[in-house]
C-alpha cells in the first residue's frame, strides 16, 4: 500500500509506504497550536516509511521546545502555505524512529474510512465540549513505539 500527498499548494509532495503503526489523534496544546485546530489527526509511521517527491527547498522545519515531555518534536511544513506536513522527536526514545505525518495532508480518497483514529493522546488536554471517541485507546502521553505497534496503552 502506498499513499501520496501534499501541502495546501502543492509545492511539498510526499509518499508513503506500507500501512501506519497507528492512527492517532493528539489533544496537546502543541499539536493544537501547530494545526489551529482542536487536535491534529496524524498517522504514525516509521521514517523509513516516507519519501518525499517534490518541494524539498520549501520545507522549513521548526524545533518545537516547549513540549510536555521536554524533548524538541521537529515540526516540518510548507513555507509558501505553512500547510503541517511531519512531525518527528528524535530526542524522546519513545518516538526516536518515527515519523507522525498530519493525515490531512494525505490523498486519501475512498479509503479514508480506514484511517478512523485507533487512538487519542494527551487526553487530559481534550477540549471539555469534545467527546472521546468510540474504539480509540486512550493515553494521557505520547507512547513509545512498541506499544504502539502491540496495541497496549501505557
């Protein structure tokens, strides 16, 4: 399987292979404030999982410090329509290896149904007015990878 996608303009395009650890939503006010948005909705995959296609020279990434964890999450997107495309923490071992991409972005098309959340972070940080959803696993943190992949929380 393998997904395309693309900034807002279209100037960034990216690939993807193979299917997501996870489906996630983020409820942290980084997330929230990197979207303008109530929470990002991102898939999580490994690095070695995205290429991207066209656009690299507009591609800023800004190191977001100001974390709950403590550790910088690379914030990657489009410097001609600031369009949040990756996300990475090279800092935080939970995370090291991964790459969470906002699923906005992707090409989803008919199967977008597949691409439900499977689970919701920083649940403590929910908008009050927004009720959790069916069938997502909840955490109050990010999860390392591995319980991502197993499925377990925290």
């Amino acid at each position: 399987m393998s997904i395309t996608g693309s900034c807002l303009c279209g100037a960034i395009r990216y690939e993807v292979s193979g299917s997501p650890i996870s489906t996630i939503l983020c409820h942290c006010d980084n997330c929230r404030k990197a979207t303008g948005s109530s929470f990002m909705a991102n898939g999580f995959y490994m690095q070695s999982q995205l290429r991207v296609l066209a656009g690299h020279n507009s591609l800023k990434v800004y190191q977001d410090s100001a974390t709950a964890s403590g550790s910088t999450v690379s914030r990657s997107f489009c410097t001609n329509c600031g369009s949040s495309l990756f996300a990475t923490n090279k800092d935080n071992p939970l995370a090291k290896d991964a790459v969470i991409i906002a699923s906005g972005t992707m090409d989803l098309g008919p199967s977008a149904a597949e691409w439900a959340p499977q689970r919701e972070f920083f649940c403590m940080r929910r908008r009050e007015w927004l009720p959790p959803l069916e069938n997502t696993q909840t955490s109050q943190m990010l999860e390392s990878v591995e319980n991502i992949q197993k499925g377990t929380s925290c």
